[in-house]
C-alpha cells in the first residue's frame, strides 16, 4: 500500500489570514496518485494549485486534513521527502552561486552529494556548458532547467513539476514534454505536473485533477472524463433560432454556419429533436471529440 | 551534519561582497592598517617611535582584538551578516529548495553554527595579524615588545584570550539571535536590519526607559530588571575576568550605581546569559517551524 500510492490527500484545507481576513485558498481536497502515473494537477491561476503542492512538500502546514507521501505523514515523517523532487512555483537560486554551485549546495544539504551526478544532470539539461557561471545572469528559461536538475539530482521516485515550462522555447517545451514521458516510462517515476500548458498536459498525463477556488471540481482518467462530454458540431439554418432555442439547455457557440453544442453523449438526440421541433433546418451533425483545453475552460467557466 | 555545515558554509562565503564587507573586513581593516602604518614609518624618520609613548604587550594588543565584537558598530555589520544569512532565503526564494531535504530546526542550527565559526575565524585572524602588526612596527620603530614567552606567560595569555573570545562570541550570537529573529519575522534583509539595530539599541537602555517609572510608582524592585539583560550581564562577566569583582553599572547610567549594589556572580550572569540565548534560539525555531513558505 505504502508504495502503490505515493500521493495521498485526505480533506486538506489551508485558511490564510486570521479572523475577518481570513482567505480559503484549499477547501477540503482528497486524491491519490498511484506509483508510476503522470498526474495532471490543473486549474486556473489562484485555484490552489501551488499552495496543494506547497503542503505536499511541507513549505506550508495545511489548517486542516493531511498529507501523505509514500503513506508517511509529510509534517510528522518529514524524511519522506527524500525521495520527493519538486520544482515549485519557478526556479529560485543563490543568484551569486553559479548553476554547479547552487547543485552541490543542494546535493550537501540532502546529504547526497555526488560531483558526477552533478555533471550528468548538468548534461542532461543542456546547462553543462553554462553550470560555472553565476545564476544571476541566466535566463527565465535557463533557471527552469538548472530547477529540474535540482529536482531529479538525488533520483527521487516521485516528481512534482509546478509549471515547469516557464519560461521555455517551444524547442524547450517540446524536450520537456519528452522528458516528462521519459521520467515516468523509462525511469518508472511518479510525476505529479501542474501546468497551464493543457496540450501538453493532454499528451503525457494518464488522470487529472482539476481545481477551482479551492475545491476539486473533476478528476478522473483523462480520456474518460473526455468521452463523458460530447462536442456536437452542427450545420443547422437559421443559426441564430438553433443558438436561441438550445442556449436555455446547453453551453452553445454560435460560428458562422454552424453551432458547437457540449452535451453528454445521450442526449445527442435530444438536440436534434429540439431543433427540428422548432422548425430548424439540420443538415449535419457531428460529433468532435474534445481537447482537454475546451473540456477544461468549460468546467472551470461553469462553475465560476 | 558535516554535509549540512558544508553546503552553509557554501553558501555563505560563496556571498562574496556581503561576507567581504561585513566579515572580512576585520583582519583585512586590520592588514591594510598596519600596511599603512608599516609604510609611514619606513618613509617618515621618528613615526614609529612617536607611536609608542609606552612599549605595546604583545598580550594585551592580542586580547584587545576581542573588544571590537562588543562594539556597537562592529555589531551592526554582524547584524547584517545575520539578517542577510536568514532572511536571504526568504528573498532569494530558496527556503522551498532546502526545507524539503533536510528538517528545519536542523537548518537554522546550522546557521547560527556557520555564523559562530566564521565570525571567530575572522577575529582570531584579526588577533593574528594586530600580534604580527605590531611586532613589525615595534621592531621598525625599535622599541621592547613584550613579555617575553615563558610558560606561564603562555598559560595566562591562553586563559584570558578564551574568556575574552568567549565573552565576544555570547555577544555576537546574542546580536545574531536578535537579527535573525527581526529577520524571519519580516522576512526581508533590510527588516531584519532595521529591527536587529531597534533591539541592540533598546535593550541597553531598558535601565534608563525604567528609571522614571520606578521613580513615579515607587518601585524600587522595578530597576533590578536591568540585572537580567544581556548588556548588563556581559559587562558583569567582563567585570569578574578583567578586575575579579562584579560591575558597578557605572557603564548605564550614574545613578544606578546607587540604587542596586554590585552583587552579582558570574555564574549568575553565565546562566542569564545562556537562558537569553535558549529563549531566543528556542523562539526562532518555533516561529520558523509553523512559518508557511509562500515565497
């Protein structure tokens, strides 16, 4: 059990502030990441997400519920997160240290120091030619790179990247993509990934969770969380009755010559219906499936 | 441990011109100052003689090195050092790099740690270079520079640099306690700084802040607060080691001489001194361990 789940959390709320100032920035979260999954941990900007992973590396103590690791209690068996990589929130470094430096800092203070695998994660980022100089002068992009080194430098079985393709070129992104697939397919790593990137997200995540104002509002496989949502693309005249007379029912976009309508798959022949019943004119209808972007910006603007 | 203390240690001189002007600065200053000294009396006929009315000690000049940490411009730039060793993870954002790998209380132990040895470390170099200075320019200028090395002299010299030393580094780590609280409390260089400076300031002038109130309420017993500050109790242990009896007060204010009589032991000032110092480490650590780390 212990190693099966190494992410698991039980009604975790965190409160900021005191009295009349009092800010829920967590309400109430549970999941669980199997051993081995790329996990999609999405929502939009202030939803909680980093404050969740904060609490999951024990930077910030949650108000309520908790946090386990591996099955050990982050706060009370802190050593766990020996074997947690994270890059959370950007990059941040000593900026008078250089790349290789601020490493070996970290690698002593974890007590894993190994010059060679320094060098070789240093490689593996493409910052081997850059690790002598000092942080202050590297860009957004380089800093993202030297923190995913610092993340994989002790070879910890669950990686927790929160946005880690900041500040990267699409050549950038494109490797990290590949990186995060390799983590987990050819190393065997848990990664736990938030990012706004959902393409990318789509491509190498095998569950998601989405989180909104605090609160979990989806999660689940993410092809099944797909497929409960059809995109019915239809060609119908006129458009604007089609819009009007399905709006009160469905989420609708209006194009040109045709309208997208989000329904469940059964009620596929309810729209239909709806419209040949107010002598619409439908000349096609079919069915698209949904990115996880579209499925995403719907359920986070609905329940908004 | 050792790698913990390393990676400080890294890190802290790795901050070349924060350690250089606020550490370093003592035996450089005091190199730079002998250089010069050296120069003028190898260029000016009579310099060095006129510099030495009466003939240094070795001794004294070593063990003299040990009075700049009690001072309170000396203390300000370690004040510095401190706020900017702990509050420079806050600013620089690196607390959610480290506070993962290794156990808080454990993290800041080590930065009181680092600071003491490199802290020492620069003043014993200090006392080096003023012994050797000295020696130079006494030989420049032609004049006895002793006393002569014999054991005895030897076994007091150790034992008077070590309580000398001693007494400077329970007020460094004092200043240190009040910077790095003020600095994880705010959570900013300049906060720690400026807060650091407000208790170094106040704290000796409890005394005086009492005065009028004991005087207005007719409490006496008010002013014997003054005896369980850190200020009053270092200058005590000065005053057992360097004229065996304890302190006068004369160093707060005139009147206090009057109003509560030299008693004190020095083991009454040692264990004053050592509960300020598990308070203010044991606050420190209280505070950092239910700090959430948002930056």
């Amino acid at each position: 059990m212990s190693d099966t789940i190494a992410i698991r959390l039980e009604d975790v709320s965190k409160t900021f502030g005191r009295r009349k100032y009092r800010v829920p920035a967590v309400r109430e979260i549970s999941l669980s990441v199997a051993a081995g999954q790329v996990y999609g941990f999405l929502g939009p900007n202030g939803a909680g997400k980093t404050t969740t992973i904060r609490m999951i590396m024990d930077l910030i103590r949650p108000s309520a519920g908790a946090l386990f690791v591996y099955g050990r209690n982050v706060h009370s068996d802190h050593t766990v997160l020996q074997r947690v990589g994270a890059l959370v929130e950007g990059a941040a470094f000593y900026p008078f240290l250089t790349g290789r430096k601020n490493l070996e800092v970290l690698a002593r203070t974890g007590n894993h120091y190994d010059a060679a695998r320094i060098q070789t994660m240093l490689d593996q980022v493409g910052l081997a030619d850059r690790a002598d100089r000092q942080v202050k002068g590297y860009s957004t992009g380089m800093k993202q790179r030297l923190g995913l080194a610092a993340a994989l430098l002790h070879d910890p079985d669950l990686v927790i990247l929160d946005e880690p393709t900041n500040g990267l070129d699409p050549a950038g992104i494109q490797e990290m993509r590949t990186f995060i697939r390799d983590l987990a397919q050819k190393q065997g790593k848990t990664v736990f990934l938030s990012s706004h990137l959902l393409g990318e997200v789509e491509q190498v995540c095998d569950r998601v969770a989405i989180i909104n104002k605090g609160q979990i509002i989806r999660e689940g496989i993410v092809a099944d969380l797909l497929a409960a949502q059809t995109q019915l693309v239809v060609e119908a005249e006129p458009v604007d009755r089609a819009t009007a007379v399905l709006t009160p029912h469905w989420p609708v976009t209006a194009n040109e010559k045709t309208i997208t309508v989000l329904v469940a798959r059964d009620e596929a022949p309810a729209v239909v219906q709806t419209l040949v019943a107010h002598e619409v004119a439908v000349y096609q209808v079919r069915r698209e499936r949904q990115s996880l972007e579209q499925f995403f910006l719907e359920v986070t603007g609905r329940e908004s | 441990m050792w790698n913990l203390y390393h990676a400080e240690l890294q890190k802290t001189v790795g901050n070349r011109w924060v350690v250089g002007f606020l550490l370093w600065i003592f035996p450089v200053g005091a190199l730079g100052v002998f250089l010069f000294l050296g120069l003028m009396a190898l260029a000016m006929e009579n310099f060095a003689q006129n510099m030495f009315t009466d003939p240094p000690l070795w001794t004294d000049s070593v063990i003299a090195v040990w009075g700049f940490p009690t001072n309170t411009l000396v203390q300000m730039l370690l004040l510095g050092l401190t706020a900017v060793t702990f509050a420079g993870e806050y600013q620089w954002g690196t607390w959610k790099n480290i506070i993962p790998r290794h156990r808080r209380p454990a993290l800041i132990g080590v930065k009181f740690l680092t600071l003491g040895t490199l802290v020492v470390f620069s003043f014993v170099l200090m006392s080096i270079i003023v012994g050797l200075g000295f020696a130079v320019l006494t030989r420049i200028a032609d004049v006895p520079y002793g006393p002569a090395l014999s054991a005895a002299v030897l076994r007091q010299f150790a034992g008077d640099y070590a309580l000398n030393a001693a007494l400077a580094f329970i007020t460094v780590l004092i200043t240190a306690v009040y910077a790095a609280f003020a600095a994880m409390l705010m959570r900013s260089m300049v906060g720690g700084i400026v807060v650091g400076l407000g208790f170094v300031i106040i704290e000796p002038v409890t005394a005086f802040l009492f005065m009028p109130l004991a005087a207005w309420l007719e409490w006496d017993w008010l002013l014997h607060i003054v005896r369980f500050t850190p200020t009053y109790n270092v200058n005590n242990i000065s005053s057992w080691v360097r004229f065996d009896t304890p302190t006068n007060l004369s160093h707060f204010f005139f009147e206090m001489r009057n109003l509560i009589p030299p008693v004190d032991s020095m083991a009454f000032s040692l264990t004053v001194l050592a509960v300020w110092l598990v308070v203010g480490i044991g606050l420190i650590l209280v505070l950092f361990q239910r700090q959430d780390i948002t930056g």
